[in-house]
C-alpha cells in the first residue's frame, strides 16, 4: 500500500470557503491561513441558534509500538458518518513537534483516512503552539525580570515553580541552571522545560469558555512563593495582558478537512500521559454547534485520556458524550498477551486470548462512566478471522457492540458498519457519573482514579508528594479535580507491566498546582513532562524534496 504522505498527494482539497459553508458558519467568521486552513472567529459560537448535535467520543485500549489507529478511526469513523449523508463535524488536538520529530511520529490519521494538509498540520499549523511557548516564556522572563529589577514581590528564587516550555523533545533542559555569567546576567537559580504540551498555558486555553474565561485563569496561575511562604500569582506582575495579546489568535479554532472532505476543527494539544489530554472546549462546542454529530477524541488509552475527559473537561464544560468508542487492534492484544512487537504479524491465538484482559478493563472503565461502548478493531491485512473471532467473542459475553474497520485502506466505507454501531449505541448510554466528587479529599480522589481507572490496590505518597499535599491543602485548592501523569503503555505506573496488571500500589512521587488550568497534576512513576529523543528520532528519515514536498513525515 502507498504510504501516508504518497497517498496525500493524491489528495485534492475543497476550498476551505466551502468546507465552512457546507456546516453553516457565516463568511465573516472565516479567516483563511492560505486556500486550506482557516481560523473560526469565536463569535461564530454565539451566532448560531441551532441546537446542539450529539458527541461521541474516540478512545482506545492500552497503546503498543504497533499502533492501534485511535485517531485514524476517529477520522475513518467521521467520515462513515459523511458517507451515510449524516450531518458531521470533528474536534480534534493539534499535533506536537515533539512526538512528530521524536519516536510518535505524526498525528493527522493515516493511509485513507487523513486530515489535511497533513504536512502543514503536524509541522506548524497556524502557530498556535508557538503562541502558547512565546506566551508561556514571556511569564517566565517577567518573573526572572522581576527579580533582576529590585523584587518588589519579595519572590524566594528557590521557591519558584512556573517552567519554562519549548514544542520539542529534549531531555537534556529537564534541569538546568540559569542566570548564568555575572552581575548583568539575571538572578542564579535552578530551573527547567517542559514540553509545551504539557504547559499550563495549553490546558488553560483548551479549557477556557473563552477571551474572557482565559484571562482570569491567567491571572490565578501560581508561578511561586515569597521568602515568608505567601503565594504569588501571574497576575501580580502585570503581564497577564501581553500573553493574551500572543494568544488571541491562538483562541481560533482552526478549520481543515479529511480525505473526503469531511470537516474537522482541529485545536489545542495537550498530551494524555503527562497533561488532560483533549483538544479545546471551544472547538468542541463549535463542532457540535455546526453538525448534528460531533466526534472528538481522548488522548492514550482510556485510563488516560478518557477518564480526565470526563472528570476534568465534561465537569468543567458541561458536556455529556452520547456515545463512547473503544479501539483496539489484534496487533495490540497480542502485544498484552505477551508477544514481542516483532512477532505480530503471524497468527497466535493464545496470545491474542491472553491479551483480552486489557479490552476486558477498558470496558469495564467505560461502563463506570454509565456509557454502553462500541468495540472498534482496526483490523490490519495480517489479522486472521479466527484471531478477529475471538475478540468478536469476548465483546459479545461483555454485551457490548462490535464492528471491524479497514478505515486505514478503504476511507470512509470501511467504517460504516461502526457508524451503523455507534448511532444504535445513542439509546443505550446514561448521563456521565464523575468518577469522584470534588469534596474529597486529593488522596481519596487519587486513589479513586487509580483503583478504578488502573486497577491498582492502593497508592503510596512519597515524602515530596506530602509535602506538595500541605502546599495544596494551605492554599485551599483540595476541590481541584486530579489529572494524573502516568506511562501510557501499561495500566499500572511500571511502563513495562502490559496486559491487565493486579496486585501493584500507585506510587505519587509529586504534585504540581495548576491554579489556572483548574486541575492537581499528579506525577507517579518515572513519568517526565519533557520527553527525551529516541534512539533513532523520526526527524532522521524526513527530508524536504526540491519539489516542496516532505517525506518521511508519518
């Protein structure tokens, strides 16, 4: 089969004009980046009286090396929607840089079922993620500035907890010392980056209602503590107007379209593992406002992604899904079930049966949240029907719908018997129950994610983590909800445990106050908020041709 950037190539977009008026939106709302991307005034989301159309929401089971196509079927599936005639929109993240150039590699679909121009997508867009760094960093240099100039503030250097970011893999600036060279040079102190996916300027804007929302969680960030121990917030240092000047067209969501024309706002980019791991509210208004059926995505596998979905973003926003898919592949649970990711592609039955453990937990995630989910298996050419047979088997003793896909290679008609699947399933789901209620307390609402979500017995705080806990407790932010940081490739916090892993204790090893974006980062394990280059980054094998084209971007 062609690849994904060859098969792009065939592509042949509509105008964007047109894309944005087959959902409705005004031509005065439109801001074209060119002929095939365009940013979406926010008042387009008060100027259109239609009610609501119903939200699905993509998830999938615990992610391998060998992919299990989450996004791809949100595409494939959007654009199912479009071949039955179905009123659809989608609202999808903004690829990082990090992952693209690193080991991920890009975050547009794959084979038939692609957003486009994936190139300009998974590169940089329309500059949202340098918005949020330029915004992010401009905060860490007045803080810096501060200091330099007298600190009026009486800021503790050692006590300063808001980062520096960059939309780049680097392991080397996790810890650093700055200020560096003298007198003229700044304030010595220790410090450090974060990837900007992670920022808490990135989960502030995908989190606000809007121009207005975003400023006051500006303003409430806590960036660090004076010598006496009083916190100091961004607002105190008169900066909060310059980020949103950086950031105010960042707000727009942006409008592209699938391989078959389907619509899809694409906005925001906050990582699953080691942020809440959904792309804006506003994009995700905005699409269920122009379609009777809106599809967006949460980030890793369910435990993930889909569970700060509905305890962070659904709670805040007041959104409920009408439906919920789970992806998995054969791939993937011969992965659980022991198999190396070089031996996958022959037929191996027991392994896909031991393996079934991980679905198994995944659905049973799902139904906490009251939600009925459909089972989507993105079957590869080297799944065989009896290994396909016995995953069909397994949905059918958990009483949940089934449907295979071959989005990846056929588009849209490959995903039509999941369509068909996912409005059947509408009836059967019931309003959305928080996993935990916010007057509890951090360690009660933690440990509830993790015997739930992860199937853990129990969590450990270490020493660090406590005393993170009496900083929380002192500033009063307990009602914060959590968003735990955690390795995506296992259920537990060990990222080497697969399957579905019993008897093992959540270990807490810190916990950062996002006072702006509304939530309690939790970090458990090894889990770092900048991730490191592999061995071999993807960015070795991408090349720009002398006909503008750029291959190797997958």
């Amino acid at each position: 089969m062609a690849t994904d950037v060859e098969i792009a190539q065939q592509f042949t977009p509509k105008p964007i004009s047109e894309i944005s008026e087959k959902l409705g939106i005004d031509s005065d709302y439109l801001h074209p980046y060119g002929r095939d991307i365009a940013k979406i005034d926010l008042q387009a989301l008060t100027q259109n009286g239609r009610k609501p159309g119903k939200l699905i929401l993509v998830s999938a089971t615990t992610p391998t090396p060998s992919g299990e196509g989450k996004t791809t079927t949100t595409i494939g599936l959007a654009q199912a929607f479009t071949q039955l005639n179905e009123s659809v929109c989608m609202a999808l993240r903004e690829p990082s840089l990090g992952p693209c150039l690193g080991m991920k590699g890009g975050a547009t679909g794959g084979g038939y079922s692609q957003i486009m121009p994936a190139d300009r997508i998974n590169l940089h867009f329309t500059g949202d993620f340098h918005a949020i760094t330029s915004a992010n960093n401009l905060l860490s240099a007045a803080l810096d500035n501060h200091i330099y100039q007298g600190n009026a503030l009486n800021i503790d250097p050692r006590q300063i907890v808001w980062r520096r970011v960059m939309d780049m893999n680097d392991r080397s600036l996790r810890k650093i010392v700055l200020g560096l060279g003298g007198k003229m040079q700044g304030i010595p102190r220790e410090g450090g980056f974060d990837i900007t996916a992670a920022s808490e300027v990135m989960a502030m804007l995908c989190l606000a209602e809007d121009a207005a929302d975003l400023k006051q969680r500006l303003d409430r960030t806590l960036i660090g503590y004076t010598y006496a121990g009083e916190p100091i917030h961004a607002e105190q240092l008169n900066i909060t107007g310059a980020m949103m000047a950086l950031l105010r067209d960042a707000m727009q969501p942006n409008l592209v379209q699938s391989f078959e024309g389907t619509p899809a706002f694409v906005h925001g980019g906050p990582f699953a593992n080691i942020a809440h791991g959904c792309n804006s509210v506003i994009a995700t208004r905005m699409a269920m406002q122009y379609a009777d059926w809106a599809i967006t995505e949460a980030g890793f596998g369910f435990d993930l992604g889909a569970e700060k979905f509905f305890d962070i973003k659904c709670r805040v926003a007041n959104l409920d899904p009408d439906a919920v898919v789970l992806v998995t592949t054969v791939r993937a649970l011969k992965m659980h079930g022991g198999n190396h990711k070089s031996d996958l592609e022959t037929e191996d039955l027991e392994a896909v049966k031991q393996g079934l453990g991980n679905l198994d937990k995944h659905i049973e995630s799902v139904e906490i949240f009251n939600k009925h989910p459909v089972v989507a298996l993105n079957r590869f050419a080297t799944d065989t029907d009896a290994e396909v047979a016995i995953i069909r088997a397994r949905c059918a003793e958990h009483g949940v719908a089934f449907a295979e896909t071959t989005h990846h290679a056929d588009g849209g008609k490959g995903a039509i018997e999941l369509a068909k699947a996912v409005i059947k399933s509408v009836e059967k789901n019931r309003p959305f129950k928080p996993l935990y209620n916010l007057d509890l307390t951090v360690i009660e609402k933690v440990r509830a994610v993790c015997k739930a979500m992860y199937g853990a017995d129990d969590v450990a705080f270490s020493k660090d983590a406590e005393k993170d806990l009496k900083h929380v407790e002192q500033l009063g932010l307990t009602h914060l909800p959590v968003c735990i940081a955690k390795a995506p490739s296992s259920l537990s916090d060990d990222p080497e445990l697969h399957g579905r892993p019993r008897d093992f204790e959540v270990t807490v090893r810190a916990i950062q106050i996002n006072a702006g974006a509304g939530f309690l980062v939790i970090l458990t394990g090894k889990i770092m908020r900048m991730p490191g280059l592999p061995k071999k980054p993807a960015a070795n094998s991408i090349q720009l041709l002398k006909s503008g084209v750029i291959e190797g971007l997958e």
